[in-house]
C-alpha cells in the first residue's frame, strides 16, 4: 500500500491481500463527493467480492458501526462489512467474504481484519489527499494561465484596437476633409490592424486546440522543399528586403507529415526571424538527416536570443521582454512546439557562435 498512490491501484492491492490472508473474497467500497458509496471503477479479479449487500456497507458507513458476520449487527450475514475510518471522517467500506466462516470469527483474526481496515483506510486517505493537492495545483496553474492569457491580450488588443478608432474616428468626422491617399491610408492601417488583432485570436484558439489533443494530424508524403516554397510565396510582404536562402539537399527525402500544421512551423519562424532582426539582415534555411531523423534549421543574423533559458522562449506567452514592441501574444513559438511534438519531433533555440539564433526542428523520417 505504501509504493501505491492511485486509489483504484490501492483498492486491488488490498483486495489481493485480503484474499490472501483470509481465504476470501473482498471488495472495497468508497464514498463519493456526496456520500454514497461506489463500486470500483477497475474490472473485476478473481478475488473481487461481486454482489455485496450494498444497503448493509451504506448503513455501516452512515453510523461507522461494524456489521454482519461476527458482529452484533446482521451477525447470520455471510459477510463481514468494516467502516474504513480516517483521520477525520469515514471513507468507506471493507467487505470481506470468507470461504470459512471461522475464519472471521476468532478473536486473532478479527484483530487482524481491523489492523487491514485501518491499513487501508490511511492509504486512501494519503492517496485522497494527493489527488487534492494535485488537483489544488493544476487548479492554480489554470488561473496563472488563464490571468496571463488576459493580461496579454488585453495589452496586444489595446494598441490595434487604439488605431482602429483613431482611424475610423477620423473617417466618421464629417468636419474633416481628406486627400484620397490620406483615406486609403487610415483604411488601410484599419484593414492591418484589424487583420492583426484577428491573428492573435486565432493563434490562441489554435493553441487550445493542439494541447487539447483533440486535433488529428493529415499525413501525408511531402518535402520539406515544397513547404517552405509555398511558406516564402505566402510571406512575401512580411520578408519584402530579406535574402532567404535554402539550402536544401536534392536528395532529401520526402516525410509524412500534416503539411498543413507543418507549414504553419515555417511560417511562425520565418515571420519570427523577420520580426526580430534588422531589416535587410538575411534569413537562411537548411535540412539535412541525422540517423533516423531529418533536421531543418532557420537561421538569422540578428542580436541572438535573449539571456536566460532559450526553452523558456517556446513556452506560451514569453516574449523576452516583459514589454514587446513587435507586438503579438507570445504564442507562435508554443504553438510551433505543440505541432512538432505531435509529430513525435523536436524544437530547440539557441544562440550562434558568430552571431545570430537558430530554430533547429527535428522531424522522424519513418
């Protein structure tokens, strides 16, 4: 009982010992939230007890009064039911069947019955308490992400969202008298940011999905070659002045992947390049294979990563800075992570010796 901790694993390790010792078959019954005993969720053994008197173990753990064979209550019963009491309340029931009743019913075993009851009974508890805390912990780590979500976005809405009415304030003031171009102008900075402000939804919702797990991966057979082709094509104004160069054996072979979500990886990294280094600063990509692996490297030459832990950069929300003027939540470089993990890959960062960081991805060829 002391190596167990899961409460389902500790009902079958006692059911076993009790068989064991008393020739007997054994069920352990607990309470739920609401005081009302259960059955085990894990299919039954050889020494599980099936069809215990379920009346008998309820009213033995509303009055915590032993009851049935060899007790003062229901003593002609078959079986023997013992409260399983804590440190503070009851939390359920020990029902024992023997082969031969005897055995239940001289005083040395029926001490030994109890010293088992309440063995059982601290083991579940330690095992109720643990779940508690855990349950304590994850509820807490929810909050710190949940109040970290809406402090992040609150701060990367609030800048489009201030030029969006700026802008549409403007246009609405019948007072104001604007040259076609000052139009297309303000027009267009509330198509831009607006267009942002719709990105950043949608990385988090994107997000959600991934560590839900309930996305299911598209695979298919495809290069890494025609990705990033496709991913450059569709980020030529993000890259406008950049010199991407791809550095791409002929004779890489081809994945099975969700090209889709993989395409997405590209993407965040080379808009993540783009967004942190010097303008005209070049951008080169390059793969090739390690054992049972293919690796894709992005390449900048901008300032590096910052100090610290270069793992703390894939983690949701983390920018670097506690304040970022490149905008966005922090969430492309999680969700870069989340997609590669779920092709049982790997994603690390670090900084060059000569300058500048580099995304290595590596992806399993088989």
């Amino acid at each position: 009982l002391a190596a167990t901790r899961i409460l389902e694993d500790l009902a079958r390790v006692a059911v076993r010992h009790v068989a064991e010792s008393f020739d007997a078959q054994s069920v352990i019954l607990v309470s739920n939230a609401k005081g009302q005993l259960q059955y085990p969720q894990s299919p039954a053994t050889a020494a599980s007890l099936r069809g215990s008197d379920r009346s008998v173990a309820q009213w033995v753990y509303d009055h915590n009064v032993p009851a049935g064979l060899g007790t003062d209550t229901l003593p002609a019963s078959t079986a023997q039911y013992l409260p399983l009491n804590g440190s503070y309340s009851t939390l359920g029931v020990l029902v024992i069947l023997p082969r031969q009743r005897r055995r239940l019913l001289l005083p040395e075993q029926r001490h030994l019955v109890e010293t088992f009851a309440g063995q059982i009974a601290l083991a579940i508890e330690r095992a109720r308490a643990q779940e508690e805390a855990e349950s304590a912990r994850i509820s807490a780590e929810t909050e710190g992400v949940r109040n970290t979500l809406l402090a992040s976005i609150s701060h990367d809405l609030r800048t489009p969202l201030a030029v969006i009415t700026a802008a549409s304030s403007a246009l609405n003031d019948e007072s104001m008298v604007f040259a076609p171009e000052a139009r297309r102008s303000l027009i267009g900075q509330i198509e831009g940011k607006a267009n942002e402000m719709s990105g950043i939804i949608s990385n988090v919702l994107e997000l959600i999905r991934l560590e839900s797990g309930s996305i299911a991966l598209r695979r298919q057979w495809i290069t890494i070659a025609e990705l990033l082709n496709t991913a450059l094509e569709r980020l030529q104004v993000p890259l406008t002045g950049r010199a991407v160069t791809l550095r791409l054996p002929a004779d890489l072979a081809p994945l099975n992947i969700d090209g889709a979500l993989m395409m997405q990886v590209f993407m965040n990294l080379l808009e993540n390049a783009a967004k942190h280094t010097p303008a005209g600063t070049a951008i080169t990509v390059s793969a090739l294979r390690e054992g049972e692996f293919q690796r894709i490297d992005v390449e900048d030459e901008g300032p590096g990563l910052p100090p610290g832990d270069s793992a703390r950069l894939f983690d949701k929300f983390y920018r670097g800075h506690e304040e970022s003027n490149t905008g966005g939540a922090g969430l492309g470089l999680s969700i870069c992570r989340a997609i590669v993990q779920a092709h049982a890959g790997q994603i690390a960062a670090i900084t060059k010796p000569q300058g500048g960081a580099r995304f290595s991805i590596s992806l399993p060829i088989a």
